[in-house]
C-alpha cells in the first residue's frame, strides 16, 4: 500500500497542526511518526525531564489515533538511518514536516530530503512553529532586522495584512490515518527513566493581566506556556490569536521568539560566536569555582539565589530573574556567556536554541539589540524593585535567615567597576 508519513517533531498535537492536514488531505494513508533523535537525546541525562513529557505527550497522541484505529509508529535512533529502514519497510509516497530552522534541524532534514529524493520521495516543508518565517519579515533592503523594535512594528503590519495567519486549523483526527496498531515503546526502552521534575499545564488566564505581574517573581501569574510552544503540544496561531484580542504585551513576548529565531537563521555563527564582534576580546575571568557557587544558587544575593535554586529545583525561572541571573554571571563575574547558555540548556524545560542564545547574548552585551555593556544590574536594586516583600526570595532559598546562608561572594560596585575596565579593554583591542 502506498502512504504518506507524517513526522512529528516540533508540533506534538493532532489539532491545528498544519503539515500534519496537508499530509491527511494529500489522499493516500497517512502514517504518524516520531524519531527519538539519537543526535539530541544522546547527549541528555536519563532522567531528563523534557524527554519525560515528550514521552507522555506522545502517548496521550497514540492513544488518541487508536480510536481512529491508527497509532503512532515511535522509534529510535540516527533519523538518517532510520528514514533508510522506512524506506525499505513502506512504499512511501511523500513526507509531510513542520519546518525548523535551528541549524542542526536544517543540516538533518537537507539529509533527509536528498536520501528521499534518491529514492522517488518527496518531503513538503510547512510553516507552524512560528507566525512568519525567516524571509516573510524584512527591512526594505530584503536584509533581515536586528533591531527588535522595527522588527515587531514590520511584524504587525504584517499581521494586518494577513489576519488569516492566526486561523487555527481543523482537527487531525480524520479516518485517512495508515490502520497499523505499532507496538507504543516503554519509556525504558527508549533509554530514559521518568523525572521527579515535570513540565507544569499552561495557564491561559493570566494573559489578561500579564502587564500587571510580568516583573513579580513571587506572583505566580506565568502562563508556563514555554515548553508547550517549544514542542508544538499547543498551537502558535491559537496562543497568538488570544494575545492579540487580550494583551499586546504578551503579544511581544511572542515576537521576541520570532525575532531570535530569525537571527538564529540568518546568523547561524551565534551559536557559538558573538553576534557583535566588537566584544570577540573580552578576556572572561572563567572561574571555575565562581560558577559553581552561581550554578548552586550560592553566591550570597539571594536575587540570583533564589533564581538558580528555582531552576535546579523545577527546571523554570521566572524571566525576570533570568535576566538578573544571566547579568549577574557575565558582568559581576566575567565568565562567558556561552557557559550560563549551556547551563540554562542542561536545565530548562523549555529550552530552545533562540530565544536562550539570544537572551544570553542579550544580557553579556554581545548579541543583537543588547542592553548595553555598561549598564549593570545591580541584583539588590532589583530584588527592592521587584521582590520587595522578598517571598520569592523565602520560597527558594530555605536557609535565607541562617547563619549558614553564604556571604556576598563580590561586591557589586567593584564588580561594576572591574566589568566596566574590562569590557573597555576588550573593545579598546579591536581598533
């Protein structure tokens, strides 16, 4: 029998879920998959809590498509590999994706495509992760923004004139699935154990009043959204759709996520790079010891504490205290961005290449539309402002009052000062 197959990557729903309705009104038995790809997970601890909700989301889907008497096909392994033993297993007509554009999903499904087409298959590539994409939101000169303000402006405009973008989709539960019971695979077998850290339901009720509470740490009105809209268990254009008739600052935070994932694509090098060269000769003090003490949340501000306890804890951090945390990391204590990014990705259940490298980039100074280099933030400021009544600070940091809760570990005006001569340096190298 011929098929087409659908692989689930990004957008783990069967509702509005735009590459997986085209697959299912392309005519032929659409087969669902999913690939635990071995290139990723390899890398990712046993107990990794996002694999753990993956896992259940998926499973919530297979049972779903086992009332249209349908499952979901999960396997493991290198996806090059295993897109070659579903070539030999199935007459495949078509494979219908979301597209992705962090590096590595583009190297990957470039493979993926070359391997089908020598094989007479063809792979569709739709949008669903995002509003619009990499080239759809350009300065007049077709060159892509790295100001975030003209970007979200050209963003809207846009939006304006194609109010059809935040259409939902229909169902995906149609009877034109490929009837196949597949064996639903352990958590085990997949190589990973359950994690005590769990991914938290989205809450769409605080949207309305996300202006009031965004900066309160201790006020938890947070959507948790994140992780959802990092594996697609819920739909951009609908979330979108809700923020636009209820809360345009919630909105903005949408198209911070669109603007870092368009820079990512069109500067690829931030991976590992600065995006602003002019900051490629700071010379990072790198610590060792230092960055312990700030991964444990022991660096004696309990701004930053409690941040780091939270995130340790239940894989979140509220986002202001993660700018607070990340400036405190590059610019109290000169270690490089890159090593808080890495850690943030260990980390965070919503983790996604982008928006982490951008925010980091944000908060050291080198990336796009940064806070400048010589604005600090000074972590007491920020709790007085931001967590007066310092409940957040008592919620995460348990031994807070005791005599054992760690010293200062530096002083910020020192601090200040030496980020400030250092960054000077760096800067003054470059001419």
């Amino acid at each position: 029998m011929k098929i087409n197959i659908f692989w689930f990557r990004r957008d783990l729903r069967l509702e509005d879920n735009s590459p997986l309705e085209q697959a299912l009104a392309s005519g032929l038995p659409v087969l669902p998959l999913f690939i635990f790809d071995t290139n990723i997970t390899g890398e990712l601890p046993r107990d990794d809590a996002r694999i753990s909700f993956i896992y259940k989301t998926l499973s919530g889907i297979n049972n779903n498509l086992e009332k249209a008497g349908s499952s979901l096909c999960v396997i493991k392994g290198d996806p090059l590999v295993k897109w070659q033993e579903l070539i030999s297993e199935f007459d495949i007509n078509a494979v219908f994706i979301g597209k992705d554009y962090e590096p590595y999903a583009i190297k990957r499904d470039n493979e993926i495509k070359e391997l089908l087409g020598r094989n007479s298959i063809s792979l569709f590539r739709f949008r669903d992760q995002v509003i619009f994409e990499e080239n759809e939101i350009l300065k007049p000169d077709n060159k892509p923004y790295t100001i975030f303000t003209p970007y979200m402006k050209r963003w809207m405009k846009k939006l304006d004139e194609n109010p059809f973008r935040l259409t939902p989709g229909k169902s995906g539960l149609k009877s034109n699935f490929y009837q196949h019971k597949f064996q639903f695979p352990s958590l085990q077998k997949t190589g990973f154990r359950e994690s005590s850290i769990k991914v938290k339901p989205y809450d769409l009720s605080v949207i309305p009043g996300y202006h009031n509470y965004r900066n309160l740490p201790a006020i938890d009105r947070t959507s948790y959204l994140s992780p959802h809209l990092r594996f697609g268990t819920v739909s951009i254009r609908y979330i979108a759709s809700l923020a636009l008739k209820q809360n345009m600052s919630f909105l903005n935070e949408l198209i911070w996520r669109e603007f870092f994932m368009q820079i990512l694509f069109h500067f690829p090098a931030v991976v590992t790079d600065n995006f602003r060269p002019l900051y490629d000769n700071i010379e990072w003090r790198n610590d060792e010891s230092e960055f312990l003490r700030w991964c444990n949340g022991e660096t004696g501000y309990p701004m930053v504490d409690a941040g780091m306890r939270q995130l340790n804890e239940t894989g979140y951090m509220h986002n202001r205290v993660r700018m607070i945390t990340a400036g405190f990391l590059c610019k109290h204590l000169l270690i490089d961005w890159r090593w808080g990014e890495a850690y943030f990705a260990q980390k965070l259940l919503d983790y996604e290449l982008s928006s982490n490298n951008g925010n980091w980039q944000w908060a050291a100074g080198t990336g796009c539309d940064a806070v400048p280099y010589f604005r600090v933030f000074n972590p007491e400021t920020q709790q007085k402002k931001f967590d007066p009544g310092k409940e957040y600070i008592k919620k995460w940091i348990h031994n807070y009052i005791r005599p054992d809760y760690p010293e200062k570990m530096i002083d910020h005006e020192f601090a200040r000062r030496r980020a400030l001569t250092v960054y000077n340096s760096g800067i003054n190298r470059n001419f």
